[in-house]
C-alpha cells in the first residue's frame, strides 16, 4: 500500500499531474497551448516515423512474409526495442535512482530501500514506454491484421509490450546498483563512476560486438536458417534470447505459447525481484554518503592568489562556466559529450565488425571526394545537432537562472558565451572524422582540415536556432538534471528546426552540384549559407533577448 | 539610491495583487529594513528592484537609472542576494566567484584583494576551493554574499540575508553594511529577525499585502503606531490591524 501512494506519488512528480490539473482549472491557455505545442511535435515528427519505424516495418514484415516466416517482425521488434531501452536506459536510471533531489526528502521517511527503488524504477518502465510503444505497435499491427490473429494475440500482444522494459531496465539498475555501491569510497568516486558508466557502454558495445561474431555461419547454414521454420527470428534473437519466447507467445499456438509466455513473464518477475532485492541490499550503501564531503583541500596561497588574479571577458567566462557545469554534471556529460563521441562509434562499429561496410565502402569509393568532403562535414554537424547542448543551453541553468537576469552583461554577450561553448563541444566530433581517415577512408591532411572547418561552419544554424528554440520557452523548473534534458521538448524541437535548416542547405549544395560549380564555389557556397542559416536565429535572438531575460521568471 | 513610484504587481491575471501602489525611496548612506509578514510582497518588491519581475505599473529607479529603460547601468551598480543561495553546484567557490568578477568587469588587483578580504572576513579561505555542491547553507550564503561584494556596489540588495549565517558572520555582514553605508552607499535589506532591524537600521517601512502601511526611523514608527514599545510591539500591532 505504502508503495503505490509512492509511486503513485513518483508518477505524479515526474508527469507533473498536480501542476497540469491546476493550470486546467486556473490557466486553460497554458493547457491548449501544451497541446497545441504537443500536436505540432507530433506532426513534424510523423513523417520521420513514418519512414523509420512504419515504413520500415512494413518491409520488415513482407520481407519475413516472403519466406513465409511472418513472425519475424515481432522478433524484430521486440529485440531492436529492448537494446534501446538497454542502451539508453544506463544515465536515465543512473539519475532517477541517485541525483534526484527528491532522494533527501525520501530517505528520511519510513520506506525501506526496495520501497523507494521500486517506485523510480516503476516511473521509469513507465517512461520507457515512450520508446517501446512506437515501435511495438506497429509491429504487432501488421503481424496481426496480416494474419488475422484473433484476441489472444492483441491481448498477450499489449501485455508483452507493457512488460517489454523490464529486463533490459533490471539489468542495468543492477549493473548501477552495483556500481555505485563499489564506488561509494574514496576521494575521487565521481570520477570512478563516470569510468564505471563508459565502462558500462563498453560492455553494451562489446556484447553487440560479442553476438556479432557469435557462431559464424557458412553459405548452407545461413541459407538453412532463412527457410527454416522460425529461422530469422531464432538467428536474431541470438542477441537476446527472451525475445524469442515473447516471439512464440505471440505467433505459436496451443501449449508452445502459453509455456513461452510464462517464460517470459517468470525471467521479467525475476527481473523484478532482483532489482528490489539488490535495492534493499545496495541502495543505501551507495547513495548514502555520495555527496559527502572529501577532507578539505588546503589550496595554497600562490595557487589562491593565480587563480583570484585571471581575469576573462564575460562571454568566455559564460562558455568556461557552461562547460564546467557539463563536464561535471555526469547526466549532461552522457547526453551531451558522451553521445557525440558514442552514438557514431555504436552505429559503425557493428557495421565494421559485421564486415557490412565493404558494399558501403565500395559505394563510396566510387563518389567524386567533393561528395565524400562534404559528407564528412556534414557527419560532424549531424552528430552535434544530435547532442542536446545548445538547445537545453538555457533550461539547464534552472534555478540559478536569477544570475543571468542580474549580471550586468548583455543578452547578447551571454548568448556569444553559449554559442562558443556549443561550439567548442562540436569540436569532439573532429576526432571521430580523423579515426574514420585513419581506419577507411585516408583522407589527406588538407582535406582532413577543409572537412573540419566546414563542418565547424555547418553546426553554427543548428546551435543557433537551437538555442533561440530554448530562449523562447526555457524549462526551468526541472526537480533534477535528467528532466533538464530527457523531459524537455526544446531538445527535440532544436532537432526538427535543425533538419529542416540542413534539408534546404542540402537542396542548395544538390543544386550547386547539378550546376557543376567549381569545388571553391561549392564549399564556399555551403560556408556562405552555413552563415546566412545561422545569422538569422542569432538575429532574432538578439532582437527579443532583452525583453525575454526580463521576461522569463526564474523559479 | 533607490526610489519606487506607484509600483504594484500581480498575479494570476490580477486576482492577486502582490504589490499593490508601493511608493518607496531610499537614501544614499542609508540602511533600509523592509519588514511584513510571509506573502506580504517582499520578495516579489526585491525581484522587480533588481530586474527578475517586471512591474505591472509605476516605475523603479536605482543609482538615476530606470530599471526597464536602462537595466544594464542598474545591474553593474547594485548587487542582489537572493533568500535562497541557489548558485552553480559543479563549480567551486572560488571558480564561481571568479565569474563573477569577470561579468561585473572588476580589475583583476581588485578582485584579488577583495577576494582575500572578502573570504577572510566571512572564514571562507578554506572552502574556496572545493565545489559549491558541498558547502552548507550558511557556507553557500556566505559565498554569494561574498560574489555579491566583489564589485563594491552602490547598492546593496539582500532578501533574507541572516538566515542560515552563524552568529559570527551575521555579525561581521552587519559591521559591514555599516560600513558600506558610512561610505555613502545604500542597504537595502528584508528580515524576519525584528530585533537586527532594530537596532541596524536608519529607517525602516513595514509592507501588508502588498502595501507599505508605515515607513521612517524607529522614534517615526513608534509615533505611527503609538506605541512607544519595542520593534516586535510595533511590528504585531501594524500587521494584525
């Protein structure tokens, strides 16, 4: 009992049910405009789900069909979601179980350990289903109408789908669990942690790279598992095993799908238990003494007297202090440095490891380096629009927004700092660029420079407009650092103005191309519009940032 | 100085008037106590003196500078500390006060010697160099008292600031606002602690619901209230009139 009042509380917080119900009551404007706001990401956000997800489940769907194994959507599915959740999931839980701020208030109450875990761990399942539920859908819509499966299908179908973040979400509450509690020692613990965390993807990495390589197949083998009964679906799920009893509690009949789904069901309770148990068993004994104090360190007078003596303009000590609070806040580090540096590696690393680039490579080879140059750039400031760091840039500063309102630095100097430290940050997706030279593509020093500024040029509209997104309507009322940016839709509103910037900039290099303009003219003309995409959000924001700061009321 | 003309403000479209006509001016060389019960609209008279609400109507000038018209000049010549020392966790005491210094533009000699000054007075020397997430209330207060101070202001805006300070650094921020306003510069300060406003200010006004209902010296106040007790006294019998 005293459980659910918790997480009915959790739910409450973390959706922010009371504040909805009393604006609904006291401020319908504020409701009809979060609807409308909610009905507009929707929309600009369908017609990449329709391509992603729809319409490549649907191939994915025919595909199986076609060697009349129909069921291997739901495989699919059911894996691809659940290495999501798996992989997204590490600083999520990392923060809903350690750096809330409502952990203070909690810990002295009368709950026991697995009370408070459980209740965060059910807001975060919860959560997860706004990963799960696009993809899960779809895939349970065409295996279903497509085979005319009658109730039990849709009923064990919605069923699975609820329990679908469970495992992967236990593994990692329990791999954090751990972590922390091993950690919880010593005067450098925050940096253990952050190594326990890249640790963690490491290991997620190297489990993709693990099944990968598992067992390699001969021709006949392969060829054996296509038509083989459940062949796709047992080939796949090589990766994660439960995903193939979910698959045949769903598509096979009788017994076979009731054994499944009990399965299932026991590993998901398992997971469960096991999360409450290492609760009560570790929680406490990480989290409890995390903020604690390492003895005082004497610093010395010469160091005192150097460090009061260095003086910065005030732009280049708001980008300093932004890039502090990033570093050293490890949510902000994983969403925002970790992701630049990670997401690219985990999306070709596979496709390395898998031999799958060779037709890339091939393809690419055959392309003028003008295209190729150009790609590259353009890779750097996708990875960079990827990252939420400009476009939480100013809900980040949440309650301590009250000091950018009475500092005596212009809107706009404090907007030059934030743009330079988006900037510098875009930096890290250099490296990837020269480790890409290095293992595939041997560009020149030359063209590795002419990349690197290019791209450099190419991420400036995506930090601008992200950044107008954000002064526009800040969320600054976060409760703790993952909601700055997990809960916050300027970062997904950065992303769509982003490809909408970089689709017409796209069209414009295409037609610079077709004309067949000198390769001056063509990097030129991508620069020049670089800095006339960028130039306009800058210039609003220049426009309105006086009357927004005065505007804006800082919590 | 601080001078407020016909100043209200309020909330929920109006429904509720925080602020409500609050006519207001504060000398040079002067200690200003502005006392009244919870919700009675100090803070909200603090956030617009200082640039984080904007007035409904009436008008606020600090140092000849009006507020909306020229806030750059009001916020390089007054500094704020707000009742809640929310600041920068991940940066450390001294990093935190050194961004300070740079936005307020102070000299680098200046800031060093002030910084020494500053964090003997207020026992910070230590600390200043650990990060601010692991500072105590009073330790956090203590250091945005002491960014506030770095660019010597005209002034001195702090809303609550005695809560949390042990009795030594209570004691050493009196001394120095004496200090300050002996030099002819302005402290402008909200308490609960009737007894610091006492005995520290020149003047004082006490606000209710939104209205300053009484406003001068303590001889003034008594005269008001006729009532020839203490702070307290006065303080009650104004407020549950």
């Amino acid at each position: 009992m005293r459980l659910l009042t918790l997480i009915k509380m959790q739910l409450n917080v973390s959706f922010n049910w009371s504040a909805l119900k009393w604006y609904a009551k006291h401020d319908k404007k504020k409701i009809l405009g979060g609807i409308a706001l909610l009905l507009f990401i929707l929309v600009s956000l369908a017609p990449v789900y329709y391509f992603l997800a729809i319409n490549f489940l649907e191939t994915v769907y025919l595909s199986g069909y076609s060697l009349g194994q129909p069921e291997f959507i739901l495989t699919f599915a059911i894996v691809a979601v659940s290495m999501l959740v798996l992989f997204f999931a590490i600083p999520f839980i990392m923060a809903t179980f350690y750096f809330s701020r409502d952990l203070a208030l909690l810990v002295p109450l009368p709950f026991l350990p697995h009370e408070i875990i459980g209740a965060k761990f059910s807001t975060v399942v919860i959560q997860e289903y706004l990963t799960v539920l696009p993809f899960m859908l779809p895939a349970l819509y065409f295996y279903g109408t497509g085979q005319n499966a009658g109730p039990y299908f849709w009923l064990v179908g919605i069923l699975l789908t609820l329990l679908l973040p469970i495992i992967p979400l236990a593994i990692i509450s329990a791999a954090i669990l751990f972590l922390m509690r091993v950690t919880n020692l010593g005067k450098r613990k925050d940096l253990l942690r952050y190594l326990g965390m890249m640790l963690m993807l490491a290991a997620v990495l190297g489990f993709n790279y693990f099944m990968t390589k598992l067992e390699p197949m001969t021709q006949e083998e392969l060829m054996n598992l296509l038509f083989a009964k459940e062949g796709l679906a047992t080939l796949i799920s090589r990766v994660y095993p439960p995903a193939l009893w979910a698959t045949r509690a769903l598509a096979a009949e009788g017994t076979t799908a009731l054994l499944n789904l009990a399965m299932f069901v026991i590993l998901t309770s398992m997971g469960v238990m096991l999360t409450l148990y290492l609760g009560d068993r570790l929680f406490y004994r990480g989290l409890i003494g995390g903020d604690e104090v390492t003895a005082r360190r004497d610093i010395s007078v010469d160091r005192l007297a150097k460090a009061m003596s260095q003086v910065s303009s005030p732009a280049w000590a708001i980008a300093k202090r932004e890039i502090k609070v990033l570093l050293r806040t490890p949510i902000y580090f994983f969403n925002s440095v970790a992701v630049i540096l990670i997401m690219p590696l985990a999306m070709f690393l596979p496709l390395i490891w898998g031999n799958a680039m060779e037709p890339i490579l091939t393809m690419l080879e055959t392309l003028a380096p003008l295209y190729l140059n150009l790609g590259a750039a353009a890779s750097i400031a996708l990875v960079a629009a990827f990252a939420p760091a400009a476009s939480t840039s100013f809900s980040r500063e949440g309650k301590q927004f009250w000091l950018s309102q009475v500092m005596p630095v212009v809107p706009q100097e404090q907007i030059n700092g934030k743009i330079i430290y988006s900037l510098l940050l875009s930096l890290l997706g250099i490296p990837l660029v020269f480790l890409a030279s290095f293992l595939l593509f041997h560009w020149t020093n030359q063209e590795l420079i002419l990349i690197s500024l290019v791209g450099m040029f190419l991420t400036l509209p995506s930090i601008t407009v992200s950044l107008l997104i954000d002064l526009l309507r800040p969320y600054l009322t976060w409760s703790n650092p993952q909601a700055a940016i997990k809960q916050n839709f300027n970062a997904v509103f950065g992303m769509v103005a982003t490809g909408v910037l970089y689709y017409l900039m796209y069209q414009f290099a295409m037609y610079m191309l077709q004309q067949q303009y000198s390769d001056f003219v063509i990097y030129s003309g991508v620069v020049a519009s670089s800095l006339l995409l960028a130039a306009l959000p800058y210039g609003i924001m220049v426009k309105i940032a006086e009357r927004r700061f005065r505007e804006i009321i800082a919590p | 100085m601080i001078e407020l003309a016909g100043v209200s403000k309020s909330y929920n479209k109006g429904a509720i008037k925080a602020v409500d006509n609050l006519n207001l001016s504060v000398r040079p060389g002067e200690i200003f106590g502005f006392l009244g019960p919870n919700g009675a609209g100090k803070t909200t008279t603090i956030k617009m003196m200082v640039g984080l609400l904007q007035a409904d109507s009436g008008t606020i000038t600090i140092n000849g500078h009006n507020i909306e018209q020229e806030p750059l000049q009001v916020k390089s010549s007054l500094s704020y500390v707000p009742d809640n020392p929310e600041v920068y966790e991940k940066l450390s005491g001294l990093e935190y006060l050194n961004f300070l210094a740079d936005v307020y533009r102070v000299p680098a000699k200046q800031r060093k010697e002030r910084m020494e000054r500053f964090l003997q007075l207020f026992e910070m020397t230590q600390a200043v160099g650990d990060l601010i997430q692991s500072y105590s209330h009073g330790m956090r207060q203590k250091i945005v008292l002491i960014g506030a101070l770095l660019h010597e202001p005209e002034v001195f805006i702090l809303d609550e600031p005695m809560v949390g300070l042990d009795p030594k650094s209570a004691h050493n921020l009196k001394e120095y606002m004496r200090e300050h306003c002996d030099q002819g510069k302005t402290v402008f300060f909200s308490t609960h602690v009737l007894e610091v406003a006492e005995k520290l200010c020149d003047r004082i006004g006490i606000i209710r619901r939104g209205q300053l209902i009484a406003c001068g010296t303590m001889d003034e106040l008594k005269q008001q209230a006729q009532n020839e007790g203490s702070l307290e006294k006065i303080f009650l019998e104004l407020t549950e009139a």
